[in-house]
C-alpha cells in the first residue's frame, strides 16, 4: 500500500527535495478539512527555559478517540527528529488535550495531559516546524516544513519565538497552508499561561440555559417576616444573563399583606450558576379571613436563552389569625353547598353530643351550640391528651374543612371548659337532611329497608320513613354496645347524631344517622291516645350505673321503673319540679323502661342499668 503523507507547504524546491527524500511516494498537496469536524492546535506557549507546550483542540461535540493522532516536530528546516508523539486516551467535546516538557512551571504542568522529557516534540524554539497528523494526514502545522526560518517565523505583532500564540475563536479547522495560518493566531507577550488549558471557539455553541423558580409552590406563615424567592439556571452563562420577575396576581396586596419592588431585574453573573433571590416581606396584620396567594411570573430572559417550565410561583400566605364565631356561621357556601371558605381558622364553643367516632386515634364528634353542628376532625389525637366526652362544653380552634358534604373544623387545639352539661333536646325529624348534620335528632317510625336482621360493626343500614323516604343509619365501630346485637323490633325510633357522605356536588344528598348507643334504637309504640308525648326531656347519663337525672318539660308528679315485659321494679314519688334524680343502683343490669307521669300526660324512655 502507498503511503500518503502530507507536511506544512513548501516552495518548489522544497517540493522536489521532497520527492527525492520520499523516493517517489505520493504527495498530493493540502488537504481540506470539514469546519468543526477534526482536531486541530488550539495555543502554542514558546516560553522562557522548557516552558513550551502545544494544546489541541476537540471542536466537536463527541469525544474524539485520539488513537491514529500524532505531533511531529522539524527541527531548523530540517528533517524530522524522530521523537513523534503518538497521541493516546480521549478528548472531550469543545476540551483540550495539553503536552508539555518536564521542567515546564504551573499551570502548563498542572494542566498538561502528556509530560515529556528531553528530547521531544514540545523541545522546540522559534524556527522549528509542528504539525499534527491523523493518520496520515497532515490535518495542522505551525511554521513551514524544511524552511529554516531563521530565528521564527512572523505571527501577527509577534511570531513563534519568545511569544504565546492562542488560536482566534473565529477559527474552526487546522490549516497547513502557513501563508494563511500565520493570521489565525492571538498573540500574547512571552510565558503568558492564562488560556492554557481551555479554549474558545465559534465551534462551540453555547446551549440555551433555561431559567426557572427552584419552587413553583410555597406556603408560609403570616408571620414568617422575610422570605427569599430562588430562580435557578440550568448552568453557568458565558456572559451575563438577566431575567425579570413580576407579580401577575394572586389574592393578596402588594403593600398590604406583602411588600416587594416589582419588576425585579435577576442577574447571573458570567461563570456562576448559582440561584439567584428576591426577598419579600410579609405582613403580619392580624386580620381574620382565609389564605391569600401571591402569583410571579418571569419573562424578558437575556442572550437569547428561555424560561424553564417552571416560570410561574404561587406563593401562599397562611393567615395565623383565628376568626370567633357562633357554629352556624362558621362556614360559608355556595350554590352546591360546597363550603367557599376552606382552611380559614376559625374558634368555635360548643357542647360535645354523641361518642368520638374515630375513638383509635384521632378525632370525629358532633359539636353544637345554639346556633347549629359542627364536625370536629383530626388524624390525631391533641397533644393534650383530650377525649371527646359527651357533656363537654369545649373550645375548638382550627381550619374549616369539607368531607363528602359534611362540615368540618379540622382542630389544632381544644380547650376543656367544662364537663357534664346537659345535652340539646334532640330535634324530631322525619329524615336527616343538611339543617341536621352534627344535630342531636330524633326520627320515629322507621322500617328496615334491606336485609338486616343484625346491627352491622361499622356499616350502613337502609331504612325508611313512612313518607317512603329512604336513608341510612350508620352504625360505627366506636358505638361498642351495638354491633353484633338483633334488631328487636319491626319499628323503630332512633336518635342519634346527622351525618352525611356523599362525593359529588350537588352536596344535597346522602344524608345519614349515627346511633350514639344501642339505646338510641327503641321500639316505635303508637301513642297517639297519650296526651302530651313529649314530656320528657333527658335521661343522663345514658347508660348509667346506677344515678341517672330525669328531666321533663312539665313538673314530674311520679317516676315509675319497669322492665321490657311491663313488670315494675321502682317507683318514686315526683319531686314536683322539672327534674329529679333516680337511684337505680339496688336493680340488676340491664335494659328498662322509665314512665313518667305530669298531670294528664305521659312519658316514657329507655334507660341502659351497667
């Protein structure tokens, strides 16, 4: 095979010296090179002593395998000094590859890739030639092949003696041509070593940095006083960028509730691609009400770099302040009875009616004052240590909340006041409906609607009014006297606390009971011949162990105590006031009936014996 190898142009003479030293092998003149494509020298350092180095340069964006790549050196217009270096190892894309000598000062040594010792291709003075071979192909040269220059050969206001040479950055492929080389070069004064081991060029397009917020979401207190917002850049500029912050909405009041000098110019300085902040003041301003929300936006990024996906931050302030309010208006709603004030804080004062029935861990009880019920709901249980105790008159603060059309108070602190309250007069309904969710309620004649013969643990049970109406009763686990027990009776009256599940707006629908005991559950009895049903007003506590108080709406004449099958066991003489206080500790356990008589009328409930 003919081996084509190809030097730094030379004069005629040269040429045919050439052929004559080559004996005929082939030399087909300057070979031309693709922009950005192959390998070529980036600096030239002829310092003082052995301080001389050459650096080559990865114009593309792959590595470069440098295995097939050599430096040759030609001494004074000589013949070769046959100490060419065959290259080894990769070049990353748009990095260097730097040889030096072994006497050479910091940073050629600190940035060298090859260290050479004595004699070498980088042992070379101003009037040696160096060129760069791929293969072989001549591919870059500095100075001409067999001319003896003299001292150097000119470069610009210098030349390749006593000089540091840095190849211009608007250059893109080597050159063997030297007539033209010669002008591809910056020329710095002697053992200047600060572009040594890095190079620009106009190969290297820089990528489009994106800027973005290092969060596009955050939440902070009323009161947390300064905030830093982060823009992030993807990497270092190569020249400064700058982009621009403003605010593009949001609920709250620049001046107001927050203050921040809008539009804000954000730098990143060249070399430096660490977040960048605009600091914003939040105000304390003790107002009630619910979050407020702070909307920015970046736009105008410089250097024809782009926004990130992350452009746009919502920043929501966190109102600390609770809001006083009666239980009915503690919550406000819209048309599908979905409630527009969420996460406001509120403080309500109620009494707790019916178990906690999230009794494990954890919160779910009825609380009501005058005005209307509320849910009281957490996870977890107070720090406190308080339990929900029917009687309990407490103060509740926390953030309003919505659950599949039941309302909430999602509690962070609860305040005992005081215990064994009397409870609400349950309301007599004919089904649960919204007016009854967190109320005590009362609905008599009632069917089984499926199949139940059982009370489920933790389950729903269809009945029906005798409007035909149909809705559940829920029996939860926490109600520990219920399930597993018969339902005794074809007709029932149930009191308990209204709830409601339901998962689709409009919210006017799934409406529920919750037995607190199994003495809520009663068998329905037509009394319509009795006058004045309604006498009595509440038997606590329910179950007892013996004390229990009765109290009626009129003066109790007399009490009289009887089992289920009618059989009396107590009687007592009425204290003539509306309450009084039956000790029914000397009785065995169990369920019985108490009648109580007021002039003409009657009453009756049922009383659990522990």
């Amino acid at each position: 095979m003919i081996q084509k190898v190809y030097f730094c142009r030379k004069s005629s003479e040269d040429m045919k010296k050439v052929y004559l030293a080559l004996m005929g092998i082939l030399f087909s003149g300057s070979f031309a090179f693709s922009q950005c494509d192959e390998l070529y020298i980036s600096e030239y350092v002829e310092g003082g002593g052995n301080n001389k180095a050459i650096e080559i340069y990865n114009p593309t964006s792959s590595p470069i395998n440098l295995s097939g790549y050599q430096v040759f050196m030609i001494n004074n217009g000589g013949s070769p000094n046959n100490t060419n270096l065959m290259l080894s190892g990769t070049i990353a894309p748009y990095d260097v590859y730097v040889v030096t000598t072994d006497q050479a000062v910091s940073p050629l040594d600190t940035e060298a890739d090859t260290i050479l010792a004595y004699n070498s291709v980088v042992h070379f003075n101003g009037d040696d030639a160096v060129g760069l071979i791929h293969g072989t192909d001549t591919i870059d040269c500095i100075g001409e092949r067999y001319v003896d220059p003299g001292s150097s050969w000119s470069v610009g206001s210098g030349s390749t003696q006593d000089y540091t040479l840095v190849r211009k950055s608007s250059i893109k492929q080597g050159n063997t041509d030297w007539s033209t080389c010669k002008d591809e070069w910056d020329v710095y004064s002697k053992d200047t070593y600060t572009n040594i081991g890095s190079h620009s060029s106009d190969c290297y397009v820089p990528p489009t940095l994106e800027i973005g917020f290092k969060s596009t979401a955050e939440f902070v207190s009323e009161a947390a006083g300064k905030i830093d917002v982060l823009v992030s850049i993807s990497s270092a500029p190569t020249s400064d960028v700058m982009v621009t912050m403003n605010v593009t909405g949001g609920s709250a009041s620049n001046g107001t509730d927050y203050s921040v000098t809008v539009p804000a110019t954000i730098t990143f300085p060249s070399g430096n691609s660490a977040d960048q902040m605009v600091s914003i003041t939040i105000t304390d301003n003790m107002t009630t009400g619910l979050d407020k929300t702070i909307e920015l936006a970046l736009s105008s990024v410089t250097g024809g770099n782009k926004l990130s996906a992350d452009s746009m931050m919502t920043i929501t302030i966190q109102n600390d302040d609770y809001r006083v309010s009666k239980i009915r208006d503690a919550a406000s709603y819209d048309a599908d009875l979905n409630i527009t004030n969420r996460n406001e804080l509120v403080e309500v004062r109620g009494i707790v009616h019916g178990p906690d029935y999230d009794g494990n861990a954890g919160y779910s009880f009825a609380l009501t004052d005058s005005t209307g019920g509320i849910n009281i709901f957490n996870f977890i249980d107070m720090a406190s240590g308080y339990q929900a105790t029917e009687g309990d008159d407490i103060t509740v603060r926390g953030k309003m909340n919505f659950y599949n059309g039941l309302t909430e108070v999602e509690c962070d602190s609860i305040k005992l006041n005081s215990q064994g309250n009397m409870l609400d007069e349950a309301m007599k309904v004919t089904k649960p409906s919204e007016a009854t969710e967190s109320r005590l309620i009362r609905i008599e004649k009632l069917y089984i609607a499926d199949t139940t013969t059982v009370w489920p643990s933790n389950g729903n049970v269809w009945v029906r009014n005798d409007d035909m109406d149909t809705f559940q009763v829920r029996i939860d686990r926490d109600v520990a006297d219920i399930p597993g027990e018969a339902v005794a009776w074809d007709t029932l009256t149930i009191t308990g606390i209204g709830g409601q599940f339901v998962s689709f707006a409009p919210y006017n629908s799934g409406y529920q009971v919750f037995p607190r005991k199994l003495a809520d559950i009663e068998q329905w009895v037509d009394k319509s011949s009795v006058r004045d049903l309604n006498i009595v007003r509440h038997i606590y506590p329910n179950p007892t162990t013996g004390l229990v108080q009765v109290a009626a709406f009129n003066n109790i004449d007399n009490v009289v105590v009887t089992d289920l099958t009618g059989k009396v066991t107590a009687s007592f003489d009425g204290s003539h006031t509306t309450s009084q206080t039956l000790d029914l500790s000397g009785m065995n356990a169990g369920v019985y009936l108490i009648h109580i008589t007021s002039g003409a009328s009657t009453g009756m409930a049922k009383v659990i014996l522990k």
